[in-house]
C-alpha cells in the first residue's frame, strides 16, 4: 500500500492537546503523528478514522533529543502600502 501524500513536517501543525503534529485527512480528520515517533525514526503519520497514511519529511537530528517539538519561526509581518 502506498502513501496518500508526502508532507514536509514544517507544513504540519503542532497539536499541544494530542501531543502530535498533525495534517487535515480528507476525510474529515487529521493524519497524527507523536514527538516519540519521530525520535523513533517514524515517518508514517496515520489517520485515526480512516486508512489513509502520509510519509512525513523531517530530519531525524531535529528530533533526537526532543522533549517538545522545535518551535517554528514566528512569521515577520509584511508591510502592505
């Protein structure tokens, strides 16, 4: 079986309630995966109400030694004349 889609971690949001990034499913849901799998080399983010699965892209260094996920730069905002 083959991934619905590859997705690169830095598109994914941090879900600070399920303790996991996560990315819309089209079902309805939202593909997961945990700061643990990812320490684990895991590159599967699965949907908990479906089948459907992503690979997720990251580099395993980020993680390693994680104890919270690494904090994304906050977006500069853009002047509009």
């Amino acid at each position: 079986m083959s991934a619905y889609d590859e997705v690169e971690i830095e598109d994914m949001e941090w879900n600070a309630e399920l303790k996991a990034y996560t990315y819309p499913c089209p079902c309805g849901d939202l593909f997961q995966i945990t700061l643990d799998d990812l320490r684990l080399g895991e590159e599967i983010a699965r949907c908990p109400s479906c089948s459907l699965f992503l690979t997720v892209v990251y580099n395993a260094e980020d993680f390693a030694d994680a104890k919270e996920p690494p904090h994304k730069p906050s977006p500069s905002p853009v002047v509009v004349a």
